[in-house]
C-alpha cells in the first residue's frame, strides 16, 4: 500500500499510522523466522521508494539527534521514550536488526534488500546503503543503546538489539567511518555510548552481556573509537570518590559501575588486540594511554570496590582486563619507549599483587574451579609481563623468568604499594594493604625477599603481631633459598625483635595462635640451618629461656616445637659457652618433665632433645648439675613406654649415649 503511494506521503503515513513502531516493537523481533522474512521483505520495498529522501532529510528534520542522557534516564524507568530520529534511519535500523539476525534465510533477505537500495542518480552519483550509514550511523548506535538498556524489553530482543548495533559499526569499520557513529554536534556521545554498554555488560542474562562485549570489541577495533571511549572510561576509573558517582553510571548500585567499566575496557582492548593482529589498524588507540591504563588497575576507586564487602566483586573483572591489556602491551611493546614499557610493567605487577590479596578475601566462598582459574590467569599475566621484559621461557624455564621479573621491579612495587609514609615510618596497613605485601612476599620468593630484607624486615618487625604475616615469615623461614641467601644479621633481627617478643606467654586464643606460629618460624629457621654458630652463640642466652617457659604450655604442639627448638640448641652445645651451665641444666629439667608427659608426640620430641645433647663429644660436660648419669636414668625408665614410637625414640637416644665417658656417666 505504501509503495502506492506518491513518495512525499509515505513518510507522514509511516509515522501518523504507527507503522514504524509497531515494526520496531514486536514483528521483527517475532519468534517466526517467516514473520521476520516478510518484515525484511517490506522494510526493503519501503526504503527503496525513498531512497531520495534519506539523503535529502527533509522529512523530519534528517539526523536529529537524542539526548544524550536518554538512554540512561530509559533505563531507570523501564519506558519507551518517543523516537525523535528520522524514517530512513528508523528503516536502516530494521535492516540491520535482520543482518544480526540468528537464522540465515533472514539474514540473507535482509542483506538483499540493504543492497539493492541503489533507488537511481543523484547528483551524478549512486544513492546506496554506504552513502545512508555514515549519515544515520549517530541516531541509529543511540537508539540501539537506548533500547538496549529499556529494562521492560525481554533479554532476547536486547541481546538482539545489540547485535544489531554490532552489526552497524561493523559496516563503519570497513567504510572507516567509525567517527560518524561517535562524533555529534558537540554532545557527549562517548560517555553516552560508555554509559549505556556498561548497563548491558552489568546485565545478569548472559546472551546480554556477551553481545554487549561483543559491541565492545568491534569499538575497539577502531583505532579512533577504542581511544576515546578509553579515555572516558579512564576518567571514570580514576574519579576521585565513590564508586557510586562513575560518569554516566549513577543508577548503578555502588560497585556494580566499576565491574562494567572494567568490562568494557577488556572488550576494548581484546578487540583493538585482534585488530594490531590481523594488522588491520594502527598503533593509535590503546597506546596513547598505556600508563594511564595501567595505573586505573589498582586506582583507588577500582580496589575499593575489590575488596569491599558488601559490593560485587569485581576482581574477576580486574583480571579479564589486565590479560587483555598485558596481549595489547606485548604486541606494542617493540614501538613503545623502554621506559614507559617498564613503567606499565610495575603497574601490572601491582594491580595482579591486589588481585591475589583479592583471591583469598573476597572469594573465600567462590568455588575451587572458579579460583583455580581466577590464579591461572594470574600466573598468565605474569608469565606474559616476565616475556615482556625480556625474559624466555623457553631458554630460562617459567620459574626463572618469574624471578627475573620480580627481581627487576621488587623494590619498585614495594615502595607502590604505600606501606611507609612519607617520613618512611610503617603505616597502619589495611587487610587490603597487608595481602597485597603477603602476595608479593610469596610470587617473589626466598631469594629475593633475602636479598631485599633490608626493605621489608622493618615491615615484619612493626606488624610482627599479626598472624598472618607471622605465618608469612614461617614460609619463607621454610624456603631453603631464603636459608641460603639471608644476611645473619637479618636473622638476628627476625628472631630477637620478631619472633621472641610473641612467644612471651599472654592470655587468648589470638596469644596461643600467635605463639605457635612464632615458635614454628624459629623451628624452621633451626632446621633451614638460616641460624649459624656466631649468631647463635649471640642469641642463646635470649632464646633459651623463653623456649624453657614454652616447654610448660598446655598445648603439646608447643611443647614439641619447643623441645625440639632445643635439641638444634644442644647439637651447637659446645660454641655456645655464653649459655652457661646453670641454664643448660634449667633446660634438662625441664625436658626430662617431658618425658611423663601425656602426649607422645612430647615424649619422643623430650628423647629427640636428650638425643641430641647425648650425641655431641663432649657435649656431657655443659650439662651442670643434671648430669649425663640422670639423663641415661630418665631415658631407661621410659624404656618400657607403652608407645613404640616412644620405646624407639629411648633407644636410639640410649644409642648415642655410647658417646659418654665413664667420668661423664658416673
């Protein structure tokens, strides 16, 4: 009927009918493919008879442009708001909704009709759907992003909607148009473009938000698109204030605007990535701002709303866009300057330290499968910064490049992380602030931190009664290459303003915790052999007492470690002449107490220590007044010991006594 009609009154039919909107609201979105067929059919017959028009924009004022704040003010409300745009655009818009459209014969009717809209010669030249694109591309993408964020539309048709918009700025890219769907006449188009797509990225129905990501990284494709719509997410990543308040995202629940953004950022990133592989854009998108990307990873506004408790987390956010960033950085990396590459470098390392911190915080209740590859991920991001650097793999091993990365900039990610103020005094850290120095401590590992102590002992002293950095401190007392590195007057350190401060016996279970953990770092120091003969000789007189008082704990895992830290005591017993015999006599005392105790795990770490007393040459004659005669007696009365692992523990303890002169027995 409209095709009847002479061309000047189609459009006032189209509009005064409602025939457009009733197409836009319901059959080209019908679930039958032939209802969709035909609409495509008639769109197509439509926009031919007025193909003169759309260039002419006459009818109704051409491109008029929508507000920009429309999409968002639609998506607080859940009401359609009346379209302002002309008819051709509203036509083209159909179109493309059935090129996205997932059946293929609709998709192939619609790609016929948007073709053959060659409706003659204007101006010696052909009237086609290249020259209405670029001229519709603004009002049609608002529209789109507008209906997309209509909360009243069912997820299928916005997942619809989207892919359509896709669609469009697919058509731009190969034209090298994008700059006509982003630049309008002075209106924030990329904050409302940004806005808009992080409401869909924030959608719960997963075909939303792939098709929003997908969006996004056909954006940033576009060398000219991905740089601007960076540079306002930028903006919003380093707002200075709550989260709640990101540019174009008020409605959003506080948190929920960073996780989109950061969304957003990754479909960006992951599209110009794809784009620098297939070399079909140049370096002019991300690469003007690769600091100020780095650095928005652990802004403030983005760890706050990590490690918040009651916001959603977004640390699965933060790591999809820092793996994003990291492939852009190592295909840019050859044409970028040494010194921001190192600089952007640092900037990951400390947004992945977070990031661990973030792991064992905020996902506590994640599933295992779920954090496994939240970490893997990590050491992704990591592996791929070491090769950044310059560090192969394939030639060094994974490990190795790991350390020589963290080697490089340990200090320099330490000193970003703010645990000193300005006068270098140990601030009063966070949990956020004490996991991110935890994760670092521990991808950096033994050596390293041995190298660097002089740097982070002050860290361990002024926090030294915290349990977990206590436990940090055991595991690296633990790591033989920590043992093998350290400076002795960094273990003297450790142990007199570290760990025998904790061990003096104090009431609680938070006490009770804390010194079982700081007795363990001191075993483990024994045994990593960290504690050498000088060092030793100079602390006996501190340690000694205070692991005697730990021998009368009611925890038989105390007393173990404690009877056990003696024994390492016993087997330097000769070099130790500053402990005096008095004291060593103290201590025999009360280990041969031991021997009645309840627990066997006492009663063979007490034969474990005599043992080791009994094993020493001449080791007999420290002992002061609790000779070697009353040693061998406790240990043969203990002979008969309901527990074989005690009987055993006796005998090889009466073994080593064949060490003793009879001067020394008798």
């Amino acid at each position: 009927i409209l095709c009847c009609c002479d061309v000047g009154r189609v459009g006032t039919l189209l509009e005064s009918a409602h025939v457009l909107s009733r197409l836009e609201e319901g059959p080209v979105f019908d679930r039958s493919a032939q209802v969709r067929m035909s609409v495509q059919r008639s769109v197509g017959k439509v926009s031919r008879k007025l193909a003169f028009c759309f260039l002419d924009g006459g009818q109704t004022g051409g491109d008029e442009r929508v507000e920009a704040s429309s999409s968002i003010s639609t998506a607080q409300s859940g009401r359609a708001t009346p379209s302002s745009t002309s008819t051709g655009c509203r036509l083209l818009s159909l179109i493309l909704v059935g090129l996205s459209d997932d059946i293929e014969c609709v998709r192939k009717i619609a790609s016929e009709e948007i073709h053959s809209l060659e409706g003659g010669e204007r101006g010696g030249g052909s009237v086609g759907a290249k020259d209405m694109l670029p001229k519709y591309a603004n009002s049609m993408l608002r529209n789109f992003l507008r209906d997309a964020t209509r909360v009243s539309v069912a997820a299928d048709k916005r997942a619809r909607i989207l892919s359509a918009a896709t669609r469009l700025l697919k058509e731009l890219t190969e034209q090298s148009n994008m700059n006509s769907a982003l630049i309008g006449s002075g209106d924030p188009n990329a904050a409302s473009i940004k806005a808009s797509l992080c409401v869909c990225l924030n959608d719960d129905h997963t075909e939303v938000y792939e098709a929003a990501f997908n969006c996004g990284r056909v954006l940033g494709a576009d060398g000219f698109s991905s740089g601007l719509l960076i540079g306002t997410i930028l903006d919003s990543l380093h707002h200075d204030g709550s989260s709640a308040s990101l540019i174009g995202e008020e409605h959003l629940p506080s948190g929920y605007g960073v996780s989109s953004s950061l969304s957003l950022l990754e479909s960006l990133l992951r599209g110009h990535n794809t784009a620098l592989g297939e070399k079909t854009i140049g370096h002019d998108g991300p690469h003007l701002h690769l600091r100020d990307i780095s650095a928005a990873l652990h802004s403030k506004v983005v760890l706050d709303a990590i490690f918040a408790k009651d916001k959603k987390a977004v640390s699965s956010t933060v790591v999809g866009a820092c793996d994003a960033f990291v492939d852009v950085i190592v295909t840019e990396a050859p044409s970028c300057e040494q010194s921001d590459v190192s600089v952007v470098v640092e900037h990951i390392l400390i947004a992945t330290m977070y990031l661990l911190a973030a792991t064992d915080e905020t996902d506590a209740n994640a599933a295992p499968s779920s954090r496994l590859h939240h970490r893997s991920t990590i050491d992704a991001i990591l592996g791929k910064a070491a090769a950044i650097c310059g560090c192969d793999h394939n030639r060094d091993g994974i490990q190795q490049s790991r350390s020589h990365l963290m080697r490089r900039h340990f200090r320099n990610v330490l000193t970003a992380l703010q645990l000193k103020d300005g006068g270098g005094e140990i601030l009063h850290l966070s949990s956020r602030e004490l996991g991110a120095f935890d994760a670092l401590i521990r991808s950096s590992g033994g050596t390293i931190v041995a190298e660097n102590y002089d740097a982070v002992g002050p860290i361990f002293e002024a926090h030294a009664s915290a349990s977990n950095m206590m436990s940090l401190l055991e595991t690296l007392a633990s790591d033989d290459s920590f043992a093998e590195t350290i400076d002795q007057s960094n273990v003297s350190s450790i142990i007199e303003y570290v760990i025998l401060p904790n061990l003096v016996w104090g009431v609680g279970g938070l006490s009770a915790a804390l010194r079982k953990i700081s007795l363990a770092t001191l075993f483990s120091l024994f045994r990593g052999d960290s504690i050498e003969g000088p060092t030793l000789a100079t602390l006996a007189p501190q340690i000694s007492p205070v692991l005697r008082s730990n021998l009368k704990d009611d925890d038989p895992s105390m007393k173990e470690l404690a009877c056990h830290c003696i024994g390492d005591i016993f087997d330097c017993i000769v070099a130790l002449s500053t402990l005096g015999r008095k004291e060593v006599s103290a201590l025999c005392i009360e280990v041969s107490k031991l021997l009645e105790d309840e627990s066997n795990i006492v009663r063979i770490a007490a034969c474990g220590a005599f043992k080791s007393l009994l094993s020493v040459p001449s080791g007999q004659a420290f002992c002061g007044d609790f000779t070697p005669k009353l040693i061998l007696q406790q240990l043969q009365i203990h002979s008969n010991d309901p527990c074989y692992l005690v009987r055993d523990a006796v005998s090889n303890a009466l073994d080593d006594s064949a060490t003793c002169t009879a001067s020394d027995v008798s």
